[in-house]
C-alpha cells in the first residue's frame, strides 16, 4: 500500500483494566509503504505488548481522504507484538 492509515490497539487481556489498558496507536501509510506509530506525541510508537492491527485506505471513489472500509486482508484483523525496542513491523494482509 502506498496511502491509508494504520490503527494499533492494544488487546485487553482479563487481568487487564480496560479503561487503563492504553491507548490506540495511528500512523499514515508513505508512498514508500513506511508508517511512523503516534500515541500521544508524534512518532512516540505504540504501547508495549500485543495489539490489533487495521489497515484502511481512501475510498477510490472519493476525492477526500474519507476511509469508509477496512482495507487489508478483506475485512481481517492483524495481531502484532509490539516489543521495548525499535519495532520494524511489516504489515502483510496476508498474515491475517
């Protein structure tokens, strides 16, 4: 993908308090296909641990950036773990 958004959200496990458990990443696909995560400053990544993964894409049909539906791997979800170093995490619809 060379445009869209990608939206990191930590999984909630039992133990977990759902209103402490963090709070959703975001990042803009590049035209290279490279995103940079944002919690609560820009490029400051996502929070330590597993999360659930959406890619989205403009709406071809539209003109503005407006996202209607999920784009990869046909409405799937990804599930990724985001790790206390410099993460590289490669997006493949595929791995869904």
């Amino acid at each position: 993908m060379t445009e869209g958004y990608v939206l990191f959200t930590p999984v909630v496990s039992s133990s977990d308090d759902p209103l402490n458990s963090g709070k959703t990443a975001t990042g803009t696909i590049n035209p290279d296909g490279t995103y940079t995560l944002t919690t609560y400053h820009e490029g400051d990544g996502a929070k330590v641990g597993t999360h659930k993964v959406r890619i989205y894409k403009p709406d071809p049909e539209d003109d503005e950036e407006i996202v209607i539906d999920p784009f990869a791997c046909g409405k799937q979800i990804l599930e990724v773990e985001v790790k206390d170093t410099n993460n590289v995490i490669d997006l493949d619809p595929g791995q869904g």
